[in-house]
C-alpha cells in the first residue's frame, strides 16, 4: 500500500523527526529507515516504541529477525 508520507526534522534539535502518514502524525517513533532506489518507489521503515495506533491493513516489515 503507498501512502502520502511527511518526515520533519525539528528545527531546535535534530535528533527529533516528526512523521505523518496520509496527513496524521503518529506517535512513539523511535527510528526512521529511509530508501530511496532511482529504480523503486521510496521505501520507509518506521520503527514505533510498544504499542501501535495503526488499525488497519498493512504490510509488516520487523527491524530485527523474530527468530534470534
């Protein structure tokens, strides 16, 4: 699925980034993973701090493999 996504990075503190996915902000971001292929689509892996306020079909994409 593609979705329209806006990543800010704050003006005072460059450590903190604002990401909003079709216009709503979400919350408990901890790291952003940014791909940009000449070949691709963008790609971006958003990972969240526990709990999610997605409700929603998505394709899941794990930063760390469930199986070490």
């Amino acid at each position: 699925m593609l979705a329209k996504v806006k990543i800010e990075q704050d003006k005072q503190n460059e450590m903190i980034h604002r990401v909003f996915v079709n216009g709503e902000k979400l919350k408990r971001v901890n790291h952003i993973d940014l791909n940009i292929d000449d070949a691709e689509v963008p790609h971006v892996n958003v990972g969240l701090v526990c709990g999610c306020d997605v409700d929603g079909m998505a394709d899941i994409r794990f930063a760390y493999s469930p199986y070490t």
